[in-house]
C-alpha cells in the first residue's frame, strides 16, 4: 500500500509541476505580468510578501504602510514561511524556493489523502481512485505556483485530518498522545496562518472526548494539554499586536482604522456588509467598487462610478431603498474617501477614532443593512447563501490560464473540464449526505462535520468568496462523498446481483 501511494503521490507531483510550469510559461507569452517571474501577481500575494521581506532586513514582520495599521495587515504565518525561505536561500530567490516547497507539500496532501481515504474507507482501491481524482486532474494542483496560502493550508489540514485519524486508531498510550500533540500542533499553525481554520479545531475535543470519555483526569489532562498546544501560536500574536497597538484587535483586522493607504476602511466593511444581504460575488463588487474609491481618492467626481454601482445592484434593492436614498449614502461615501486623501497623499496614517463622515456614513450603511435583511428574510438568508454555494461548488475548479484561456476550446481540454466539472459538483453535493452515514463519530467529525461547517460559513457568514477559498477542506470533502459514494455503489450491486 505504501508503494501505492508514493507512486500516486509521485504522479500528481509531476503532472502539478508540468501544468504549473506550462501556466507560467504561456502566462508570459500572452504578455501578463509575474511576480519576480516566478509566481502569479495576484491582489493579496504582496501582503504576504513584503511583511517577509522586511523581517528579513529589519527584523519587523510588517508591510509599509504608514501607522500601526501595518503590524497588522495579515495573519502572519505564511508571511513566516516566505521569510524562512528568504533566510536560506536569499531575497532574490524567495519565490522560486516557494514554488519548490509548495510542490513538496503538494506532493504530501496527495500522499496523506491516500492514508486517510483508507483509514476511513477500508479499501485501497476506492483510496486510489479518490487520490487520483483529487491529485492527477488538476483540480487542486491550481495555486501551487500562486504566493498564496492556498499553497499550504490543504497540507495542514490533511495532516491535521491524518494525526486525528492515527490517534483514533491506535491503542497505544504514547502513540496516542504524540499524535493528538501534533495534531494540536498542526491546528496551531494552520490558524496562526488562516485564521478561518479555526473551524477544523472542532475535531479535537469531540476525538479526545471519545477517546477517553471512560477516563474523566485523563480527559481533562487531554484536553488542557491539546487546549494549550493549539491556542499557543495565535495567542502569542494576539499579545504581540495588544503591546504594539494597545488593544484588541481581532484575528483578521484588515478594516484597522488607521489604514490610509487602500481603499479597506470600514466603511467598506460596513458597504460589504450591506452588499452580501443579497450575496454579492467579491469580484462583482471590487469591480464597481475600486474604480469608485480610485476615482475620489483623486478628489475627482465620482458621480459616474456611483451610478454604475446603482446599475449593478440587483432590482430588488432598487425597489427596496429607491435610487436616491442609495445615491445619498454613496455620496456620502464619497466625501470621507475626500477626507482620507489628505492622509493618502502625505503617506499619513489615518486617526484612530473614526472621523465623523464616516461615522455617518457606516451609521447608515449599518441602519439599511438590518433594514433590508428585516425585510428580505429569504434572501438574505435562503437564496444568497444558495447562491453562495452554486458559486462554490458548481464549477471545474481548473482555475489556471492555460485551462480557461490558451487551451480552451480543445477537445481533450473540454473533456478534462467536464471530467472535473462533474468530478468537483459531485463532490461538494454527496458532502451533506455523509452526516447521515454510519460512520465512527470520530471520523465522522473529521471528514463530514469539519468540512460542512467550514462550507456553511464561506456561504453563510463570509460570502464573498473565490473558488480557492473552499481549497484547504478539499480533500475532506473528497474523502467523505467517497464514503457516500462507495456505500451507494456496494448498495446498487447488492441489489442487481441478489440471487432469485
């Protein structure tokens, strides 16, 4: 079996860096930019690079925008990772060093995916067809060469999956505690470094309660001892950040106050708020939304770009608040992003408090938000998170150049499509049933429970997703419909070949 998966493993490693490669390749042909000519040039890779960078030369995990806003800007551990990397192999070849790593990790999901299949489907040749599936069709090799944490985080949780899994299964006392340790270990990591994956840390106590429910001290030794291990690296930054900005901040505190330098204040928090009552698409809304903030930025007008934002938004929010009231707050808008490019222009952070604009503005973002989800019970919370899904789940997940662009149309390309179409769509629909199979609790948890929470809050709570954001839970998600999947197929062979 070990033969198996390395050979698998091996395989998908080699068609991820062949794809990648290719992606790259035609990326610069077409004439569209790369980054240091390594990776993709996407809007968040900077804000994981540069903090790196200047731990590497000033010894600050910081980006350089003016205030303590820029202690802050993101979750620092795959900013770590790009700074280690810089450590060994030098600034100039940071990237190419993470391509390298990411295909190694890569190389690991695949192989760890194998392990868990089996662990909890029993059978080494549906293992390798899932393992397959999800390693040699590039439906999850796509963001290897991106400077992204996508490029990690389906490794952690793999790994997190597998030590769970191990330490179910094993009788041994030491065995046991080193894996629910290194599980707790992996956890913290995959927090420190998306803080969303918090969600995956259900998986522990339910593991460990299970595993010791006969034991109450050793329960409770369990689960204090896990506890600590994974709180350790996150509350370790939440103290760090206390000390530079004197407060709380929160995990994620892109919309910091003192932000000067984009257009991430929170009135756009507050605007992205009243947007997602209807589930607006992240890119739809930075498509209308940017080039609005670009434009009074500038202390330009921008009566043109608020009238486009009008034009995007569906009727039904038309109908609801009437194209004045909704020109108003925009103008409003308008006039705190005037007030912020004093501070723009001087490379000056903003004030802390909230200047009072925009104060008035968020007041009646926040007031039109609560109204219409009152008033839109159904939308808001049936029809956008559904919505939601679709975008989620309904597509080929084939999100590189050469698939969608260099070689689309060609019929061993649409046939690859279609396969991971159908593949990635059939996946994420069987997900939900596998909370009804009869499956140890444990593992239930694991390969079920964790991704489905994961899932309902990017379509619920977050919204605003892109395709990549349901990457890190993909092969738990590949895992547990296979179960689904392998039960139905048993059940249908049963019945076509029941004796007479």
């Amino acid at each position: 079996m070990k033969q198996l998966a390395l050979i698998v493993a091996t395989i998908s490693t080699l068609l991820a860096y062949l794809a990648n490669e290719v992606n790259i390749r035609a990326l610069s042909t077409d004439g569209i930019q790369l980054r240091d000519n390594e990776t993709v040039i996407t809007a968040d890779d900077i804000s994981y690079i540069r903090p790196a960078i200047n731990f590497i030369e000033c010894g600050q995990l910081r980006d350089n925008s003016p205030g303590m806003g820029a202690f802050l800007a993101r979750s620092p551990g795959y900013s770590f990772i790009i700074a280690v990397l810089g450590k060994i192999f030098g600034t100039q070849n940071i990237l190419f060093a993470l391509k390298i790593v990411q295909l190694c990790l890569f190389f690991i999901t695949v192989l760890l995916l194998f392990y868990c299949s089996f662990y909890v489907l029993g059978s080494k040749r549906w293992s390798l067809l899932l393992t397959a599936l999800y390693g040699a069709t590039g439906i999850s090799s796509g963001f290897v060469y991106y400077s992204l944490t996508e490029g990690v985080t389906p490794m952690l949780v793999i790994l997190y999956s597998f030590l769970l899994l191990r330490a179910g299964k094993t009788e041994n006392r030491k065995q046991k505690l080193t894996n629910y340790i290194g599980a707790s270990l992996v956890f913290s990591i995959a927090l420190f470094t998306r803080p969303v994956l918090g969600i995956i840390g259900l998986a522990i106590p339910v593991s460990i309660y299970f595993d010791f429910r006969d034991k109450p001290k050793k329960l409770a030794y369990m689960i204090i001892i896990t506890g600590i291990v994974s709180a350790s690296l996150i509350t370790a930054w939440q103290i760090r950040c206390f000390s530079i900005i004197g407060g709380y901040t929160g995990l994620y505190p892109i919309y910091y106050t003192e932000n000067s330098n984009s257009c991430f204040r929170p009135t756009h928090q507050a605007f992205w708020e009243l947007c997602k009552s209807w589930g607006e698409e992240g890119s739809r809304f930075h498509g209308y939304m940017v080039p609005f903030w670009t434009k009074a930025i500038q202390g330009e007008d921008a009566s043109v770009e608020i009238n486009n934002i009008i034009k995007a938004f569906p009727k039904e929010v038309i109908d609801h608040f009437g194209e004045v009231r909704i020109t108003d707050v925009l103008q409003d808008y308008e006039k705190s992003i005037h007030h912020q490019r004093y501070y723009f222009d001087n490379q000056l952070p903003m004030p802390k408090e909230i200047p009072e604009m925009e104060a008035k503005t968020i007041k009646k973002l926040k007031g039109m938000t609560a109204e219409f989800r009152h008033n839109h019970w159904l939308l808001h919370n049936i029809a956008a998170p559904l919505k939601v899904y679709k975008n989620l789940a309904f597509h080929s997940n084939l999100s590189l150049y050469i698939f969608q662009r260099s070689f689309r149309g060609h019929v061993l390309m649409e046939l690859l499509r279609t396969l991971c179409f159908t593949v990635h769509s059939g996946v994420f629909v069987l997900l939900f049933f596998a909370l009804f199979m009869k499956m140890n609790v444990t593992q239930k948890t694991i390969v079920a429970m964790v991704p489905v929470l994961y899932i309902l809050y990017l379509i619920y709570f977050q919204r605003g997703i892109e395709e990549r954001y349901s990457l890190p839970v993909l092969s738990l998600v590949f895992i547990s419909s296979g179960s689904v999947l392998k039960l139905l197929v048993e059940k249908c062979y049963g019945i076509f070949n029941r004796k007479p």
